[in-house]
C-alpha cells in the first residue's frame, strides 16, 4: 500500500530564505548559546539550561528591550524600587510586548494600506499569494515575540495571563508560522497583527494602575482611548476581515488546505476572545468614567 505523505507549501525562494526567517525569529526571543539537548527548569530570575553534564543560567530577558526597561523606568518612576519581584517582571516584560506592539502595528499598516503589496491589481498573482521581505521579517519577529511572551506566561502562571491568553499566543504563534513558512495568506494574518495596536494602552492602564494613578485624567483619558482603539482595531477591522474574506473567498480557497481550514477556525475565535476582552473593557470603562463624574 502506498503511503501518501501531505503536501506543505514550503517556498525556497533562495538559499539564504530559512535563515532570514531564523533570523528575525531570534530577534524576538530570548538566545541561549548551548552545545547539546537542553532541559529548562524554572528558577526565580532565570531559566536553567542544562546541557549534558552542566548547567547554565539563561536570563529570562527578551533581547534588549526587556532589560532596557528595567533601567529605564527607575529614572522615571521613583516606585519602581518598591515593586516586588513579580510586578517588577511583568512591568518589565510590559515594556518589551509595547515595543513589539508599535513595530509590527506600524509595519502591518504600511504593508495594508501605504504599500502596493495587496492592491488588487498591483501585480499578476493572487492576494492570498503575496509575500515580501518586510512581511516575512514582521511574522517572523511576532513569532519570536509570541514564543518568548508565551514562555513568561506559562513560566508566572497565571500572574502575567490565564488560560485564555495562552490560547491566545498558541492560536497566534500557529497562524503566523503558517503564513511565515508557507508565504500564503499573509495579507490576513497581518490584518490580525494590527490589533497589537491596543497593547500600548493596555500596558499603560497596567502601569498606572500599580503606580496608583487610577484616579488621575491620564488613566480615564487612556480607557477612553482603549475602548476607541479596541472598537476600531479588534471589532471593525474583524467585520471587514472576514468581509474580505468572503469576497474573495475565491482566492482563500486556493490556500493550502490546513492554512485554508486554519482561516476558517482560528480568526473565529480570536474574534470571541475579542469580544469577550471589549465586553471587560467597555465595564471598566463605566465604572471609571462614573467614578471620575462622582469626584467632581
């Protein structure tokens, strides 16, 4: 009986292409420099890695982002000395998820509405077939960034995030490696990776918060701004998401079949999550609007 292996659209475009995807891979995650099979066992600041008959301690910090924020904030924020070792974590790793967040906002815009890429009548081939360099350094650089988050997450679980977060970060880190290996469908999955956009206020709400500053202009100006960020970038830009897919459903389904089944399951459910997270929001947002009214 012959033994019928499944198709993946792999594309070497040239030989250097697996490395440029490794690369902007690592430049979202944490590098640890080994010589053998590594087991990691959590420690209170850092991941030991032990290969072969030693070990060595793997500093949790995503790049330098992480560890930038940590010196950075006490010049700015006298309480930072005062945080305890999990505030002090999660403000730092906050600091990193932000600077993903503007990068990879910022580069989905330009490739969905100020570059040529997905024009529809810029270039011969389909939509769902357009890949660039950008594109694929942009997926790549979330996936390391979703890998790294996903490893503090699970590492201070549930103090940074829940089980719907890390079903968040799998769903994301399994559709952008599809689209990164595959070079299909990007135009969607960079629709998605727009709504990083929102983490910005996210985080600052956050630092606020444990700052004590729930009672100030900034922390209502900010909810405002995230109820508005959050409507446009997490509610309407998924109602013409899957408008867009439905009118060129035609071109989806020339997607290989587990990117295309893939489209047809996991932007559903990010879209409840969605929901879910604005209907939390849109409280918090009355309930600090009402308190502010009530101080005046």
């Amino acid at each position: 009986m012959e033994i019928v292996m499944p198709s993946f659209p792999f594309h070497y475009e040239s030989p250097g292409k697996e490395f440029d995807w490794l690369l902007s891979v690592f430049a979202g995650i944490i590098m640890c420099r080994t010589d053998g099979p590594l087991v990691v066992v959590p420690r209170k600041h850092y991941l030991t890695c032990f290969v072969g008959d030693s070990c060595r301690d793997l500093d949790l910090s995503p790049i330098m982002v992480y560890k930038l924020t940590g010196i950075v904030s006490p010049l700015f924020f006298n309480g930072y000395a005062k945080l305890n070792d999990a505030e002090r974590i999660e403000w730092d790793n906050r600091g990193f998820s932000t600077f993903h967040a503007l990068v990879v906002a910022v580069a989905s815009l330009y490739l969905l509405l100020l570059s040529d890429l997905f024009d529809e009548g810029s270039r011969a081939e389909l939509i769902v077939h357009r890949r660039c360099n950008l594109s694929d350094t942009t997926l790549g650089i979330s996936l390391g960034y979703f890998l790294s988050d996903l490893a503090m997450i699970v590492w201070q679980f549930p103090a940074l995030g829940g089980l719907e977060f890390v079903l968040h970060h799998g769903l994301s880190m399994f559709s952008i490696f599809l689209a990164l290996v595959s070079g299909q469908a990007q135009v969607y999955i960079l629709m998605v990776l727009f709504t990083e956009s929102t983490t910005p206020f996210i985080n600052l709400r956050w630092y606020l918060d444990v700052a004590g500053q729930k009672n100030s202009k900034l922390y209502t100006f900010n909810g405002v701004a995230l109820f508005l960020m959050w409507l446009v970038a997490r509610i309407l830009l998924f109602i013409f998401f899957f408008y867009h897919m439905y009118t060129h459903f035609y071109q989806v389904k020339e997607v290989f079949p587990l990117g295309f089944y893939s489209l047809l399951v996991v932007p559903p459910m990010l879209a409840v999550m969605n929901l879910f997270w604005f209907w939390k929001i849109t409280k918090g947002l009355v309930k600090t609007v009402s308190k502010a009214r009530h101080r005046e």
